[in-house]
C-alpha cells in the first residue's frame, strides 16, 4: 500500500469562516495516482476542523448560527481568564467537539463523495490565520 502525503495552506477569516477544500483533495487525489483506498485530510490547528457539508450559502449561515448557539463566545471561558489577551475559549471548545479530520474512500481515482457532500475546513478562531492542512492518501 502507497501513502502520499500533500501539504495545503489556507487563508481564513475566522469567525466560522468556511472555505470548501473539495477540489484541492480531487487535485491530490489525481496527481498520487493511485486508484484506490482512503484520503484523510487533516487541520493541524485546535481552533479549526474539518467537515463535510452541503456547501451552499443557507448551510453556512446556519452552521455559523449552531455554533454560536451550542459553544457561544464567553469571555468567562477559563482559557480566556487563565491566558492574558486571550479571547478564543469558545474556538478552541468547537474545534474539539467538530473534530480535526475526515475520511473519504475513493476508488478509481474518484472521491466517494454523496451528490451533494463537499470536503471543507472551518475557521472558528476569533481573527485571520493562515492554516496548515494534511491530506494523505493511502491507497493502491
């Protein structure tokens, strides 16, 4: 079995900025020519995670909107008192429920991806960042 690993930087917005990454994956896919088995892309960040969504504007508004209702900002949150200068508490309590990685199988050179499901990173940190990603393949 073959393991491909491909590095990916991303501006973000934060703020529950989503940027859809599907097509650099299909990109990744396509140059590791391999035809069969696994990619998983990971953000190598704690106030960022990734997901798959239905990537049109309502979704993103509404995922914001969750977001905020479920893990709302918080000045009270301990990381914000403990750290001086710190505001992104609820960032960083996102980012662990939502997760850092997803898997997608793929055979010939193809993502299994439903008709409407998009490969995306989401930005919950409170200001701009550039963010590292993984991608690795693993396949034949």
């Amino acid at each position: 079995m073959a393991v491909k690993t491909v590095a990916l930087r991303v501006n973000m917005r934060g703020d529950s900025h989503i940027e859809n990454l599907t097509a650099s994956v299909q990109s990744a896919l396509a140059e590791s020519e391999l035809e069969a088995g696994i990619v998983t892309v990971f953000v190598k960040h704690t106030t960022a995670s990734m997901m798959i969504i239905e990537d049109e504007p309502g979704i993103r508004a509404d995922t914001k909107a969750f977001w905020d209702r479920v893990v709302p900002a918080d000045p009270a949150w301990q990381h914000n008192t403990r750290n001086p200068g710190e505001d992104n508490g609820h960032s960083h309590l996102r980012g662990q429920l939502q997760g850092p990685s997803v898997t997608i199988p793929f055979s010939e050179g193809t993502l299994h991806l439903g008709t409407w499901q998009q490969i995306v990173v989401v930005d919950f940190d409170t200001r701009s960042r550039t963010r590292d990603l993984i991608i690795q393949i693993m396949g034949e």
